[in-house]
C-alpha cells in the first residue's frame, strides 16, 4: 500500500514538473516581443528612408538596434544556457552586422537600364530603383553593394500583307551588385569614383504579348512567362540567375553620385544545345546616400 502511494506521488511529481516545462517561459516572451520590435522598427526605417527621404540620426539607429541585439541573444542564453555552441555563429553574425552598420553609407538609387541579347543583338530597357550601401574599407578603397528592381519592355511592330502584328516584351527582374570601388578626391565635397566586380541577377518573369490587326480590328494573344517553360522532358528551358562581371565609374558631390556601369553577362540563360543566351546590362544611375 505505501509502495503504491509512493509510486503515485512520484508520478505526479513527473507530471508537474513536464507541465511547468511545456509552459511558456516570461523569458521567451520578452525575447519574442523584443523580435516583433526589432521588425517593426527596421520596417519603419526601411519606409521612412525610400519614401519620406528625410535624414534621421543614424548613430542613434545602430546604438538602439545594437542594444536590442545584445538584450535578444542574453535571453536566449538565460532560457537555455547549452545553446552557446549553437548561438556561436549568429553572435559573429550579429558582431560582423554591427561593425558593418557602424561604418556603412546608406540609400538609394535609381536610373536607366538597358539589356541586350548577345546572340541577337535584341535589347530591352527601362529603368531601375533599389536601396544601396558602401562599406569604407581602407584609405580610398570600399564596398559598394545593392538590391535593385528592373522593369524592362520592348515592343517590335511589323506590317505585311495589311496585316500588323506588334509584339510587346515585359521582363521583371532582380540586381544584386558586390562592387570594389576606388575614390579620388578633386575639391572639397567634391571625387570622381571607379569600381569593378560581379553582379547577379535574377528574372522574376519575361513576358511576350502579340496584338494583331487585321481591317481595323485588334485582337492580343497573351504570352507566358519565358522562365516557366519546360521541354519535353518536363526540364526548364531557361535560366533565370544570370552572374555577370561589371565594370563603371562616377562623380560624387556630397551626398549625390551619378553613375554609369556596364556588366557582361556570363551564365547561358538557354539551357538547350546550340542555343546561347546571355545578357550584357547598361546602367546610368542617380544615387543619394545618407
């Protein structure tokens, strides 16, 4: 009888302590609310920098954003202190982040693209728009990088026999430029810049659109999109990451840059043999840095 008392007791004793272990921690809590902070205050950086276009103190930015890094990785250490060799990565992480933010420039972009087709000799153009940075390595040395969105069309009219058939192109695609860029300086506020690297690239669609018209009357036929296209082996005809290698230049008056950059394309985006696709891009941007 008192064995059996004792077993129970034990089992229950198991039982609360399982319980207390599945329920949420207050640490856990913090560290999930300090995490939704964290994205909303990057969002409102993020909108308030592309659109309101106002300078906002950008030491205060990173002392606060710092500060919630450290808070959020002690939490997780008090929650489970073993997780030290798993968090050993994203502590260096979050240090490289920091050290970057400190020095980096930041800001937008925007200007003219142009691609051409290679084997063709086609091209498309329109323009582009995305945030960038520049990280000061050494003396007249640093890293300039971005993301950019490129909207890109062409149209391509033709008449024969009273008929005309007008094709329209609609490409969108992605930019992800790494530059190692050198800077002379010629007055006060005032250099001329050069830089040089790879830059990758990648299409979201690529669309082809026919209007025929025939005695006054049109009719659009719908195309779809190049890079969802499959043989008949159920294997996607086209490639849509591109890698390139740039070169360009630029003058810089204070916080505003215009520049130029050209990139050669090097990936085949045709994946059939006998077949080469490859792109080489035009860019004349402007450019405002904080």
């Amino acid at each position: 009888m008192n064995a059996t008392i004792v077993y129970l007791l034990h089992n229950n004793a198991d039982n609360v302590l399982v319980n207390q272990k599945a329920s949420l921690s207050p640490a856990l809590i913090i560290v999930a609310a300090v995490v939704c902070l964290m994205f909303l205050y990057k969002l409102y950086l993020c909108i308030h920098l592309v659109f309101a276009m106002k300078p906002f103190k950008r030491k205060n930015w990173y002392e606060y954003e710092n500060q919630l890094i450290v808070f959020f990785l002690v939490q997780l250490l008090l929650i489970n202190p073993e997780s030290m060799k798993r968090l050993s990565c994203m502590m260096a992480a979050c240090a490289l982040m920091m050290a970057v933010s400190a020095n980096a420039q930041v800001g937008v972009q925007a200007g003219y693209s142009n691609s051409v087709n290679v084997d063709n000799n086609s091209n498309i153009y329109g323009f582009h728009a995305g945030p960038v940075g520049e990280l000061t390595l050494q003396g007249p040395l640093s890293l300039q990088y971005g993301l950019f969105y490129n909207y890109l069309t062409n149209s391509n009219e033709t008449t024969l026999l009273g008929v005309t058939s007008k094709a329209t192109t609609v490409a969108h695609t992605l930019d992800l430029p790494v530059r190692l860029a050198i800077s002379f300086p010629l007055a006060d506020g005032l250099s001329v810049f050069a830089f040089g690297g790879p830059n990758f690239n990648f299409a979201l669609s690529n669309v082809t659109d026919v209007a025929t018209t025939v005695a006054n009357i049109t009719t659009t036929s719908q195309g779809s999109n190049l890079y969802t296209m499959e043989d008949s082996n159920n294997d996607k005809i086209y490639n849509p990451f591109d890698a390139q290698l740039g070169i360009g230049g630029g003058l810089k008056f204070n916080e505003i840059s215009v520049r130029v950059s050209y990139d050669w394309g090097i990936t085949d985006r045709d994946r059939r043999d006998n077949f080469v696709w490859k792109n080489n891009d035009l860019k004349i941007s402007l450019s405002y840095t904080l």
